[in-house]
C-alpha cells in the first residue's frame, strides 16, 4: 500500500485537525438528529472532498469515514486511483456532463446528481462497458425561483419529473434507484425547499419502496436535511475547512 511522506509534521498536524472536525461534525449531527428524534445511525456523513488532496481523502479513510464525494470528473478520477486501496464508496455529487457519464461510471459507485433521461442512458452505457453497477439518486432542483428555467444554478429535475425518470432507472440494467438528492437555494430558509424535498421523497417511496436514500444537507445546513429525513449529508467545509475556490 502506498503511504505519504513518513509522517511529515504537516500530514499530522492535519490530521490531528480532520480528526477534531470529524468529532465536531459527529456530534452536531447527534445533536441535529436529538432534536428531531431521529437516530444517528440513520444518518450518512459523505465527506466531499472536491478541491482538497488524495492526502487527505487518506487521512479520512483512517478516521473512519467511507463514503467520499466528488463533484468534477478530471479531479475525481485521479483521486480515486491515489486511493484504490482504500475501502471507500464513491459518491459523485456535481453536475454531470452526458460525455464524462462513461468515465464517472468507470469508478463511482453512487452518482447522486442524476437529473435527465439522457444522463440515465449515458450512465447505464458506461457502467455495462465497464462491468459495472451504479447506485443513482435523482437530483431534485428545488430553487422556487429559478427552477426549469435556463437560469438553473445548480442542477436538477423539477419534481414532477421524478415519477419518469425513476422509471427510467429501474429500466436501466446496470443502474439501481438509490433515492433523491436535493441542494437547497442560498438566501432562503432551507426548511421549505427540503420540506419540499421530503414530500417528492415520500411519493417515490410508493412506487419505488427500495428508494430509500434521501440526501440532504450540507455544512450550512445539515439540521434542515436531517429535521427533512435525510439519510445523508454531504459535507465539505465544515470538515476539511474552508475551500480557497468554491466548486
Ligand atoms: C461542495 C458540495 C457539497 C459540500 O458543500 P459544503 O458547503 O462545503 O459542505 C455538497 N453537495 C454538493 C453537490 C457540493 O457541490
């Protein structure tokens, strides 16, 4: 297996921080999910790691963590390779383009930001070329303001295009319907969009029972996604810091 630098003091020094906001980060999530009597087990940290080294990733994996995101295919695809001896799934998270489907496919296990048809066959194709399955969240855009219009920021299905995208998931052989996924707007209260979120949620489930994972909730905002059901946060600052560049 391959190790970084022997034990610089710079990798200890930061692990000895990830370690400090991983057990902040546990904690605010036991604290989010007290308040809404939930269990913490019912709740899945990804640990978004886009901007941030292969060294950390590594150091994360030691603490503990098992599932990583990632939100660009260039970035995540070497990413992946540093660190193929590691036991983490793979999350990717940004928006996706049809012609980087194939290459996603080769190495994520779960691509959360699934959000149109096209991009359901890309995937299907790309992971039967590779031999491979792929779990698949529906992105849910849930901006009031924006939403289904060319100013969409930051991806996602309208709600009621779910029903017809679920379908098409479960038609796709090499692809299994996970859940959904949704970012709430900035400048609002996250607590309607991810209300929103919950309810488009509960509707799947009747059709799609197996389609449990609700993703929800980021470091600005995990209480909302938790206090909404969901199954998974994904953080990145507030567990590796502030990014220099936001993606
Ligand atoms: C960057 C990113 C995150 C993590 O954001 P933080 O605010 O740093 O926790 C979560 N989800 C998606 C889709 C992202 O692009």
């Amino acid at each position: 297996m391959t190790v970084d630098p022997p034990g610089t003091a710079a990798q200890s020094q930061r692990r000895a921080e990830l370690s400090v906001n991983l057990e902040r980060l546990r904690a605010r999530v036991a604290r989010a999910c007290a308040s809404v009597g939930r269990s913490p087990d019912e709740v899945t940290v990804v640990a978004v790691t886009k901007a941030r080294p292969a060294s950390d990733v590594r150091i994360l994996a030691e603490l503990g963590v098992r599932d990583v995101g990632e939100s660009r295919d260039q970035e995540a695809r070497v990413k992946v390779a540093a660190c193929a001896d590691l036991p983490l799934a793979w999350h990717f998270v940004g928006q996706l383009q049809r012609n980087k489907a194939a290459s996603v496919a080769r190495y994520a296990h779960v691509v959360q930001s699934v959000d149109r048809e096209s991009l359901v066959q890309a995937l299907d194709r790309g992971a039967a070329q590779a031999g491979r399955h792929l779990g698949v969240c529906l992105q849910v855009d849930l901006d009031p303001r924006i939403g289904g219009g060319q100013l969409r920021g930051r991806g996602g299905a309208m709600p009621d295009a779910v029903p017809a995208l679920a379908q098409a998931v479960e038609d796709a052989s090499h692809l299994e319907l996970l859940g959904l996924m949704g970012v709430a707007p900035q400048g609002i209260d996250p607590g309607e969009p991810f209300g929103l979120l919950g309810e488009v949620h509960g509707r799947l489930l009747e059709s799609h029972p197996g389609a449990t994972v609700l993703s929800a909730g980021m470091s600005g905002d995990l209480e909302a996604g938790i206090a909404a059901g969901a199954t998974h946060v994904r953080i990145g600052s507030a567990l590796l810091g502030a990014r220099s560049t936001l993606k």
